[in-house]
C-alpha cells in the first residue's frame, strides 16, 4: 500500500509541485488550504506523513502542529515543516511546536521527495511507526 502523505499549504502552486513530486514516487496525497481543514483530514484519514506549510491563514503552522500532537491518534505521526521561514530559530521554533522535521521553501525538485523519504527512516528508526 502507497503511503498517505497529507499536504497541508495554502499556495497552489506549492501544492501542485510537491503532489505532482510526491505521486510520481508512489505517495498518496492528500490536500488541505488551511490549518482547520488539515487537522480535520489528519484526524479522519490518520496519514502516514502531514507535511505542513507554517505561514497559512486563520491558523499559523505552529498552532496547527500543536493541536495535532494533541489528538491521540496523530501523537507519533511524522509531521515536517515545509516553510519559507528560514531565520535563525525558526528550525527550532517549528520543531518545538511538534514537527519532526524542517524542509526550506523553494524545495528542490531534485531532492524533495528523498529528503521527505529520509525524514520517515529517521522517525522509524527512532521507533515510531511512520
């Protein structure tokens, strides 16, 4: 079976890119615009991987992470950042509100989908199922 990847990234250019990447690989995707929506997906579909943007409207990124960690169900599942912030401390603030992982915008087209495959090694191999 495919892994599930839910997408949640307000832009639309963005978010045909990384689909369109992550499909050619295999991956199901699966998109939400907006924080509300996405944790709303996240917790009835219960997907292997969220990649989440951290500027989005209504609810940041980190609010969003927060409110997941907080569902049962998603507590172990791999959530990336996938952001334009790229100051110092925004690694750090996005891995604090319960990302496992970091990714700079532009992603590379080249390198996206392993760097997204690496992440999910890395969280099962630290011995949580992705």
């Amino acid at each position: 079976m495919n892994p599930t990847v839910l997408l949640i990234e307000d832009n639309p250019q963005n978010r045909y890119l990384a689909t369109y990447l992550l499909e050619r690989r295999g991956y199901r995707v699966v998109t939400a615009e907006n924080g509300p929506l996405g944790i709303e997906l996240a917790a009835s579909l219960a997907p292997d991987m969220i990649l989440l943007d951290i500027q989005l409207p209504a609810m940041d990124g980190y609010s969003v992470a927060q409110a997941l960690r907080r569902l049962a169900p998603l507590r172990t599942t791999p959530i990336v950042a996938v952001t334009s912030y790229a100051m110092a401390g925004d690694r750090e603030k996005a891995l604090a509100s319960g990302c496992d992982g970091y990714i700079e915008k532009p992603i590379d087209p080249i390198s996206f989908v392993d760097q997204i495959a690496a992440h999910a090694r890395a969280h099962a191999a630290n011995g949580d199922p992705a």
